[in-house]
C-alpha cells in the first residue's frame, strides 16, 4: 500500500490537534460559505469602486486571509498595506486598550482606502482606527468586515461591508486565532474557553 501523502498526513494531523481539544466546538461557517461570500463581497466592491484603484489595509494577523482572498475577488487594480494593532494579546477579553504594533508604510492621502477587518466586536479598536486613518486624509474610508456580531446596533454605520453576523462566542479558524493556533483551519468555529478547564 502507497503511504500517506504529505497533505493527508497534514491534514490528519489537524484533525488530531482539534479532536485532543475539547473546547473546539461546532463548525459555524464552512469553508465553501466563505469562499461565495468573498466572492459576493469582491463583486460588490468592484462596482463601487468602478474606475478607481481602492488601497486595502488589512489589520494583522487575524485578517490575513480573508485580506488576500478579498483582493483577488476584486476586480480591480487593487494595492495592499498592512497594520498590526493589539487589545486581546494571547487571552479570549479584549484589555480594552489598543495599541499600534505596525503602522503602514503607504501614505493614504487621496487614496480609496478599505480597512479590512476579521472580526468587529464592541467597535473599540475599529473606532480608534478609523480615527487614526481619517486623520491622515484619504479620499475615502470603508470598512470590510469578515464577521460582526448579531444584534450588535453600536456598529451601525462603521461597518460598509459585512461577510457574516455570529452571536457572541469566541471564534477560531480562517484568519482567526487562539493564542496563535487555528489560524489555518479552512472553516470558522466556535471555541468555548471553559470547556477544557473544569468549570
């Protein structure tokens, strides 16, 4: 018998880490529902921004892969630039403070800029950032958002692009991390903290 390829070793041994992981929960968003919604996402912003070559700033490292996949849906000439912010460090509650870890290195001024997001929660760290963005006078300022959460009436009018709403649980996979691990799961789930802590 053939041995394992390496991606079927890889893949087995992610499935693996999550089954040893009892707070690794339900599948949320599958990895086929993501790829359409980028799709829908990348269409919609290509006839907004007809004739003109929006700048996409993707906030580290969570919005990595839902950034990269977004420009390639968009067609347009798309440029791309990146800012590395922190208010969770390697916990599952935001401290409340953000702080810029990396800056970006285009200058913004009379550029089309869509602040690409993984997840938008209480609106605290996108709200600093688009305070720090307008100050510096792009020509416009949009918001895409992978996820928000349900009911959440505080991001009225931050967010111009939305890929899902999830209730309010914490979440891994595409893009999303707990201190560092799950990033490269194909699908988005639900992580619950408690589970494997006895409580």
């Amino acid at each position: 018998m053939a041995g394992a390829s390496a991606s079927e070793e890889s893949h087995s041994d992610l499935d693996s880490m999550l089954a040893s992981d009892p707070a690794v929960g339900d599948v949320l968003v599958s990895g086929p529902e993501i790829a359409a919604r980028v799709a829908e996402l990348g269409a919609q912003i290509t006839t907004d921004y007809a004739g003109r070559q929006p700048l996409l700033v993707a906030v580290l490292k969570g919005a990595v892969m839902f950034a990269s996949d977004l420009s390639r849906a968009i067609d347009l000439p798309v440029e791309m630039d990146f800012m590395a912010v922190s208010s969770y460090g390697s916990s599952t509650r935001s401290s409340g403070v953000v702080r810029i870890l990396k800056d970006l290195d285009i200058d913004i001024a009379g550029r089309d800029v869509i602040l690409v997001e993984d997840i938008v929660e209480s609106g605290l760290t996108l709200s600093y950032l688009r305070r720090s963005l307008l100050a510096r006078g792009p020509a416009s300022l949009a918001v895409c958002s992978l996820l928000t959460r349900e009911h959440n009436g505080s991001l009225n009018g931050l967010v111009d692009y939305i890929g899902f709403r999830l209730p309010p649980v914490w979440v891994i996979g595409y893009g999303l991390d707990l201190a560092q691990k799950y990033r490269n799961l194909a699908e988005i789930r639900a992580y619950d903290s408690s589970a494997g802590d006895g409580s």
